[in-house]
C-alpha cells in the first residue's frame, strides 16, 4: 500500500512512524499547508516527496 500524509502537525509525529513499522505500507508524499512544516517530517521520516 502506498499513502500520503496529509497533515504534518502534532499527530503526525506519532502517526508516520506507526505506518513506516507496517509491512507492505510505503509513505511516498507529504503534504502540509505549511510547506516548510511538511519538508521538515518529510526529511525527519526519509519521505521522498513533498506536495
């Protein structure tokens, strides 16, 4: 399964490393209204693309 993250406040630092420890789930894009906020996780979680 391939997902988005779509929020990169608060929740998402619990929630991202929840999804990368599934197998078989590929975080492939984040995305925040805050652009910089939604680079920042992307970097911190090694997510490839930024949206």
């Amino acid at each position: 399964m391939r997902i988005a993250i779509v929020g990169t406040g608060f929740w998402a630092r619990y929630q991202i490393p929840a999804w990368q420890e599934l197998e078989g789930v590929e975080i492939v894009a984040a995305y925040n209204r805050t652009r910089s906020k939604a680079e920042e996780m992307a970097q911190k979680f090694r997510i490839s693309k930024v949206l």
